[in-house]
C-alpha cells in the first residue's frame, strides 16, 4: 500500500449518454458531489470524439488526446452508463476504443473503477455492467466487484436533475468508499 492521501483522490466519471437531459449522467454529477471532502472530480466530455478509424489512431482528434490525458491524470475511474440493447452505448464504446489505442498505449491501463448503470426500467442496466466489465479484463483494468444499478431512476432525480433517493445516496457513497480504499490499495508507484 502505497499510502496514498485518499482526501487528494482524482476521479475521472465517464458517462454513457450524450442526451441533454440524460439521467445517467446526473446521476454521475451528483456521485461526484458525494465524493469525501477534497477529492477531485470531473466529468469527461465525449461529445466531440468522433468515430474511431485505426487509420487515425496514430494521429487522434483534440477531443481523444484531452480524453486520454485525463484518464491517465486520474488516480480511479468512475462509470455511469445506461444500457443500449443490453449493452454500453456505441459512443461509450467508441470512446473506449480510442482511449485504448495504439497498441501500447491504452491509457486505461491499471486504472481502478467502478460501475454505475442506470435505466427507466426494472434492471438498472446491470447488462451494460457486465458487458463493461469484459471490456475491463481487456484493458487491464481494476474494477471494485460492487456496483449499483439505479432501476426506474427517473423517479430518483427530482425536476433539477438532483439526486433525491436515500437509498441511492447512500450505496452510492458506499460504492465511493470501496473505490478509494481499492485505489489505494492496488496504487503502484509509476
Ligand atoms: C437505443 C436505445 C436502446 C435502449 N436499450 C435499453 C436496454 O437494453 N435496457 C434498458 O433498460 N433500457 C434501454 N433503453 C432505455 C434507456 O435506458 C433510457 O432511454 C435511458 O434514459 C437512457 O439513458 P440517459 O437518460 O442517460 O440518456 C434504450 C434506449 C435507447 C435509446
């Protein structure tokens, strides 16, 4: 254990949706508020990463370059997706795709995550997690076993897109805190 101080802890949140009123992604704004005192959160914005083309790994986008850097800056990742017929989003995927190119250079490498999934139906989304996860063996990445799958989660946001339910605030700030103990239990000195 490297003893890294867990206040200073950088989370990157990617989210899955690029829907101006898209409930994954409050519901990944609001876990970043409900990260301890002092840890840094941002949000990637995959809205300007186009479609990959290997042809252009070796030369990527602006959009890609800034994406790969902050994966690489942050010290644990955290997903929120929702579940696109039973699986991530294509531009989630595609998003992925680039980060983890070319060959050698997947920025994703070692990083620690969590999952969350959201969905207006029954499940959460909990297919779209596992799907992540296999994606995760892939790219070498560390993934804490935990995670939620919000079920009906517009009834969980109120009018401002706010996180109002106790009971996914409360496994939400669980599954934060097994991400920070994880982070710095699996953090290598680079
Ligand atoms: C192309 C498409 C496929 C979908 N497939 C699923 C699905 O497999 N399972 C599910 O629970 N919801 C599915 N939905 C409903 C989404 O969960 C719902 O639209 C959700 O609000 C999208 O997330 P967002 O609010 O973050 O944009 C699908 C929606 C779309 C647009």
């Amino acid at each position: 254990m490297n003893g890294k101080n867990k206040e200073a802890i950088r989370v990157l949140g990617i989210g899955g949706s690029l829907r101006k009123g898209s409930y994954s992604m409050a519901v990944l704004r609001a876990a970043g508020k409900l990260l301890p005192d002092g840890a840094k959160f941002e949000v990637a914005d995959l809205s300007g990463i186009p479609i990959f083309n290997q042809d252009n790994e070796l030369k990527p986008p602006q959009s890609v370059v800034k994406f790969k850097k902050q994966i690489r800056e942050a010290d644990a990742i955290l997903f929120c997706t929702p579940e696109y017929n039973y699986g991530i989003p294509g531009y989630l995927k595609n998003a992925i795709d680039w980060a983890s190119r070319p060959h050698g250079d997947n920025s994703f490498k070692d990083k620690p995550a969590a999952i969350i999934s959201s969905s207006g139906g029954m499940f959460g989304g909990i297919k779209a997690q596992l799907q992540l996860r296999e994606h995760f063996v892939y790219l070498d990445m560390h993934a804490v076993n935990d995670s939620i799958a919000v079920s009906n989660v517009e009834k969980k946001l109120d009018s401002d897109g706010e996180l109002t339910d106790e009971y996914t605030i409360r496994r939400i700030k669980e599954l934060l805190k097994e991400l920070i103990e994880w982070t710095d239990r699996i953090a290598v000195e680079k």
